[in-house]
C-alpha cells in the first residue's frame, strides 16, 4: 500500500476501480465520479445495493424488441403488441426519441427505431443501421406510412434520402417532421440555418 | 403492460428502476438519468457488469478507518498506519478533503474527517460528528498540532470554535487555514466577505 517513492496511496483499490466505473458514464468527468463513488460509500449498504441490482437486473430482461427495435422486457415490445396492425411507423433514431411522441400522446401508430443516422466520418454506414429490417417489416405489415423523426442535422437528411430510394416504386407516404422556430424560443438566438428553414417554409395565415 | 386509459408503458419497469436508482445520485437529474441508463444498455454486456459489479465490491470493501474515519480498505488506513506517531492532525470535514492535500504533497501528518461541520438548521448537532474521538486521539496519541481544514463557512468557523473551546486548557497547538485571495481569480469577481478577510490578514512584503 506504500509505493516506492514514499507517498501513500489515498484511495484504496476498489474505491478506484468505482470512480472510473463511473467516469466511464457519459457525461461524467473524473470530479463527478468521485462525488459519486463518495455519495454510494457514504449510503447506508441496504440504501445503495439496489443500485447495483438495478444495473444487473436491466441487462438481463431488457431486450431489443425484434420487430421496431426498442428496449423491451417482452418481445415483441407492448407497443409493437398493443398497436398490431397500425398502418404508419414513425422511424426514430434511438429509443429515447420514442418519448417525447408517447409523452404528448399525439401518435398511436408504431415505431422503429433505426440505431442512429448514416455517418460516414464516424464509421457509421448503412450496414450498421437497421434498413433492411425498416424495408421488410413495411412491405410484411403493409405500412401505409413512414414518417421520419431524425432530428435535424445533414446525417439525418441523408439517411432519409437513403431510405426514400429504396422505397422508390413503393406507394408508400413518406413525411418528415416539420423544421422551423421552435416553441418559446427567441429569434434572435436562433441560428441562421433555423431561421432560413423556417422562412422558406412558412405557412399562410 | 396496457394501463386503464389505453396508453402504452414506453419503458420497461427494469428500466425505469435503473432509471429512478441514477436519478437517486447527487446530480443526477431525471434527463441524465435516463440518458445513463440507456448507455448502461446499449454497451455490450461484459462492459457493462464491472459496474455493477465496482459497486458492490468496494461497498463491501471499503470501510472506515477507526482512527481518521476516511475510506480504507484497511483498519488503520494506510496514512494512519505509514505515519503512525506523526505529532500533528490535520482535521478535514469529510474524506475527499484529504486529496488536495496529498495531492499537493505539502503535508505529511495524520488526518481525521469530522464527518461535517455544526449545522443545527441541517439538524447536525455535535453529536452527529465525531469530535469525541478526535478529542481522544488527540489525548492517546499526544498530538502537538491541530490544522483546523473545513473550508470557509460560518458553520465551519462555530466547529472550530467548538473545537478549540472542548480543547481549552490543553497545551495543543490550533492553526486554521488562510482565508486570502484564491490563486488565479481576478479581484473584481471575488466576493466582498473574502476580499474583507484577505484585507485584515493582509502580509507585509
């Protein structure tokens, strides 16, 4: 426990290899593992044990669901179940993006989450996405159709532009979600691409 | 899964466990919560188990010293045992005050975290910390020096001055830390109570 040059080592082993655990975590920098790592010690055991079963137990029964994608304990997921036979997807590119549709309660449709945008600077190429399995379940499901929600970035534009030519031929509707001003905001903190996007797509009165 | 009023549960009850166990966290707000525990899943699951696994290892682990009362995987911890017979104690409100000391590599004494500072709105009374261990170890282990590190607060300032009262009559000498001017900072954003305290303790050239 005393290395050679005569300093001690303040923190033990196994205190250690726990702040990095959690530094690993997005978003978590090295001060904020500690804080962390400090907070779970300082926990009476029965209060921070289930933080740990947590984690186990959700890598255990959480699955992706095998038709849209999602995280799921059953699969297919109960919306997926719940919502058989509905005639639009809503295409996402992770699972979290599902949220903000089910929380406005504004959609009843299904969904399908694609796992992220084409991006080739990060290696991300069609084959790392799931198309083929988008393009097969609209033909099985007869999907009337899509609407992509991708968020608005170049990636996402060209991953739409993707799938629409593997759809060309097929009668299926495609919409994306509309770009412009978004609520509460300010215009003059909106940046310009914003700004001309929501200029060029005005609506009448 | 299919509540009464016809919504869809979006999660998982496994992942809103894991979810509300991040949330429980200091810091950790409802967003990065779930943020973490969507990563959690996404990694593949041999990377993901050392987390669970870190924290329950180092809460079995990593107990209290019975002497300084830091985090140690030994009873006494390294620093007690490496510098048993030191003559002065440097007295820290909780563990993780120790690091920028050892950091530093300035002070090579013993250390005893108090477990906080007085704070009777907090409802942490004397009783709460512990100082009659300090008082003892100060007597057993005939300490010459206290180094009073608690930061700079009024409650730290009213456990000092308990402190110093339980120790009256002792021959053991009481040094608290400089208050001053942070290295770095510019005088205009310094707050007026420090700028006050750096006036008074001002030190001839």
């Amino acid at each position: 426990m005393l290395p050679m040059d005569g300093t001690v080592m303040v923190e033990s082993p196994s205190l250690e290899k726990l702040v990095q655990e959690f530094a690993a975590l997005p978003g978590i920098g090295k001060k904020t593992a500690r804080r962390l790592a400090y907070f779970v010690l300082n926990r009476p055991r029965q209060n921070i044990e289930p933080l740990a079963a947590a984690i186990t137990e959700a890598c255990e029964k959480v699955k992706r669901c095998s038709l849209c994608h999602s995280f799921a304990e059953e699969d297919p997921c109960p919306i997926c179940q719940s919502r058989r036979g509905a005639k639009t997807i809503c295409v996402v590119e992770k699972f979290s993006d599902i949220l903000p549709f089910e929380n406005a309660g504004i959609y009843h449709g299904l969904y399908f989450v694609l796992g992220g945008v084409l991006s080739p600077l990060d290696g991300i190429g069609p084959e790392n996405l799931h198309i083929p399995q988008l393009i097969r379940r609209i033909a099985s499901e007869g999907i009337e159709e899509i609407i992509f929600a991708l968020g608005s970035s170049p990636e996402a534009d060209s991953t739409i532009l993707l799938i629409d030519k593997l759809l060309s031929g097929s009668p299926v509707k495609r919409s994306n979600l509309a770009r412009g001003i978004p609520m509460g905001s300010e215009l003059e903190y909106i940046d310009e691409v914003t700004v001309l996007r929501a200029f060029e797509s005005r609506t009448g009165l």
